[in-house]
C-alpha cells in the first residue's frame, strides 16, 4: 500500500477532492437560491467528481483495501 501513497496520488487526489469540494459549493448555493435549473446542472457535476473520486480510489485499490480491512 505505502508504494501506491505517494506525493503524486496524494497531489491528484487531493485535486479530485478540491473539485469534488467546489462542486458541492455550487450545489449548495443553487439549493440556497432556489435554483433549480442550476440545481440539476450542478447536481449532475457533484456526482461526476464523487464517481472520479471513487474510480481513482478502486483503480489503486486503495478503497478495495479499506473495506477488506474491516
């Protein structure tokens, strides 16, 4: 696992978290104004950066080895 974590995974995934963090901002201000035509747009963009997110966890099995650890 320590070859997998190092400075060029934590670099790109801290990258999909901080993409992962401003779509969510966008979602919870379109919630906040009532948007809901910016709502579903950014909906569909908050779910896209979680499913990249996800995808590159599993691609480095990194998540894999977390949920066989318990």
């Amino acid at each position: 696992m320590q070859e997998v974590l190092d400075d060029g995974f934590l670099r790109r995934y801290r990258e999909l978290l901080d993409a992962e963090d401003a779509a969510f901002d966008e979602l919870e201000l379109a919630v906040e104004e009532g948007d809901r035509e910016h709502y579903e747009l950014d909906l569909g963009v908050w779910k896209e950066s979680v499913e990249r997110r996800v995808a590159f966890l599993e691609r480095y099995e990194v998540l894999k080895s977390a949920v066989s650890t318990r």
